[in-house]
C-alpha cells in the first residue's frame, strides 16, 4: 500500500504512525511544513518539505502539496490534525482521505471566533472519513459535524516492549513525576503548588522520613518553563526538583521508571492521554484529571486517581494518599500495565489503522487531484 501522511514532521505522533506503516512493509511518504526534529524518522519514510510555514504555509502550500500528492498517486492520505493541516488537505482535495482529529483542533480552535468553527467544520466535511482517538471526541467532532460514516476510533496505544519496568526504582526517594509540554493548559503549576502543600502536611504530621525522600521531577519544555522555575524557586523546592526539559520518546520509559507517581493535572480537555497509558504500561501510578479523554484511560481507584481539575487541594490529597501507601501504588501500577497489554497495545492499534486504510480505499474510489 501507498501511504501519504500530511503533517507535522515534528510530532511525535506522526512520526510514529510514518514509522509503523513503514516497517509493515508499506510504502510511506510524510509531507510536513516542518523538517524532522527531536524524534527520528524511519530511513525508509520519505519526506517532503513544503515551502512555506504556518500559519499561511497551510493556504500557501497548496499547489505544491497537490503537485507532490499527484506524483506519488497514493492509495490513501492521511491528515494528521483538523484545523492547520486540515485546511490544506480540503485545499488539496484528495480523494480517499482520512482525517485524524488529535484534540484541540475540536475542542478548542472551533470555539475561538465563528470563522475558526466554520473552517473546522467545512474541513472536516471534506474528509472520506474521519479518525478519532477517544470516544468522547468522536462526541465532539459530532457536535460541530455529522459525518456521512461512522467515526473510527484509532488510539494512540502504547509499545509494550518500550514502555516497560525495569525494576530499578531508587528506593531512597519517592518522585512524583510529570511527562508533557510545559503550557499552561496541561497544569504543571498545579503540580507544583500541591507538591508544596504534600511536603508541609509530611512535615507538619512529623512524616520526616517521606518527606526526605520525596522528589519532584518535571520532564518536557515549553513556554511555561521559566514561570514553573520561578515558582519552584519560590516556594524553595529547587534542592529536591529536577527538569531535564525535552527528551526524544525512546528516553520517555527511562524518566517513567525513576517515578513513583506520575500526574497528568491538565486543565483543559485532552482527547486522549497516551502519557497516562504510557506510564500504567511502566507500572507507575497516575493521578490524572477528571477531564475530557483521561476517564477512559484510567480506572479510578484501581490503575490510579482522577482528581478535580485546577484543584491543587485535591490533587495534594490524592498524592499524600499515595506517598503514604507504597502497596496502593504498587497495586495500582500493574493494574495498569494489565489495562494498557489488554486495551492499548500499539501493535494492535496499528493494525486496526491499517485496516480501515484498506477498508476506506476499497469503499472509494480515488481519483487524481484536479
């Protein structure tokens, strides 16, 4: 099969999926406005560059995208992401086409002014078929657009064999962790604010031993970054936190693995949350937030906690009852990792991709651009 993928060459997760398709055997293009970065691509993917950047690249680069598209006459185009990307892919008008919908290209740019909910929804009429990774963004996308065909349900799973424990915990510390982009809407400051109010209560309760041992560990970059150093500083907790800043995703498990408990405190709706499946699949504990896609990738009360979003109380209370029982979060993380083997395996979750590929080409009947 022949496989074009349109976008951000920078991503991870198209990175991925370009990679996977690849070593099934398929032949696979990825056509981005950006150059590869921090995370490899398969040497068998070919890339195309396009010449212009966002955000008017994605207007501009149309002529060059079809003239790119009509030369390697694929089987199928995947675009990756509703609002940028999207928009070039409607330009370019190719037939069969499968959207892939991450997130906020839903549940956010629509609802910026009535121009960005009108383009959103007229991108993703213009898709053959649409891909969703959680159900309560199918929901979503349904709300803004009712498409012909049901929506797919692809998850971005997780490799088993990567993502896996290794046994090595340090056991003179207790590291509440967090693995993400440092923005405001994942909620790192949350973490470090009741980070805070955990040391004080283990201090206070004469928990002198926990709170020796407890360590905070906030792996990623971003635009929030220096105000997050700015409040660690504050609130004296530099001797005990660690920020190594953004790491390639075959390092991710190493980081995962030093980790007790990893929080995900976002507080805006996320579509999927692979970073909670990542570390379940580690044997690591989550306390994420009860919000958007992160309910249905964690069982609450068994592979970890959901906690009130934008609420540093809370999630205080749900880190203290975890650094006070270390047979919970031992419980809790192979719970995880037998949730994630049973639901989320991303063997499984390419290969279901890779058949609705085929089943979208023998559906529609593709036709060259025009």
């Amino acid at each position: 099969m022949k496989i074009c993928l349109l976008g951000n060459a920078q991503s991870i997760h198209c990175v991925r999926w370009a990679n996977a398709f690849r070593q099934l055997g398929h032949d696979v293009w990825l056509i981005s406005l950006n150059p590869p970065a921090i995370h490899p691509l398969d040497p068998g993917v070919q890339i195309e560059i396009l010449p212009f950047k966002a955000p008017l690249g994605y207007y501009l680069s149309s002529v060059k995208a079809k003239s790119i598209i009509n030369k390697i006459n694929p089987d199928i185009l995947n675009t990756h992401y509703a609002s940028g990307y999207g928009t070039l892919s409607r330009l370019v008008n190719f037939q069969p086409t499968l959207l892939s919908v991450w997130g906020s290209d839903v549940f956010d740019v629509p609802y910026q002014n009535k121009m960005l909910f009108n383009i959103i929804k007229k991108n993703l009429a213009a898709a053959t078929r649409i891909a969703s990774t959680s159900r309560i963004m199918k929901d979503q996308i349904e709300s803004i657009c009712k498409p012909e065909e049901d929506i797919f349900i692809t998850p971005f799973g997780v490799d088993l064999d990567l993502f896996r424990p290794t046994g090595k915990k340090d056991d003179t510390a207790i590291t509440i962790g967090m693995v993400k982009s440092l923005e405001e809407k994942y909620g790192p400051i949350y973490l470090v604010k009741a980070f805070r109010i955990v040391l004080d209560r283990l201090q206070k309760e004469g928990q002198n031993e926990a709170a020796e041992k407890l360590r905070l560990l906030i792996v990623g970059d971003g635009p929030q970054r220096r105000e997050i150093q700015a409040l660690i500083r504050q609130l004296s907790l530099e001797r005990i936190t660690e920020m190594p800043g953004e790491i390639s995703h075959s390092t991710v498990p190493q980081y995962l693995n030093r980790m007790d408990i990893l929080c995900v405190p976002s507080i805006v709706r996320e579509s999927f949350g692979v970073s909670v499946l990542e570390a379940s699949d580690c044997e690591v504990a989550v306390i994420a937030s009860d919000i958007g896609g992160l309910p249905e990738v964690l069982i609450d009360g068994e592979t970890g906690l959901l906690f009130e979003p934008k609420n540093e109380i809370d999630l205080a209370d749900k880190l203290y009852r975890l650094v006070m029982d270390t047979e919970l979060r031992n419980r809790m993380g192979k719970n995880g990792r037998r949730f994630v083997a049973e639901n989320y395996s991303w063997d499984e979750n390419v290969s279901r991709m890779e058949q609705y590929y085929y089943q979208i080409i023998r559906n529609k009947t593709k036709f060259t651009i025009r």
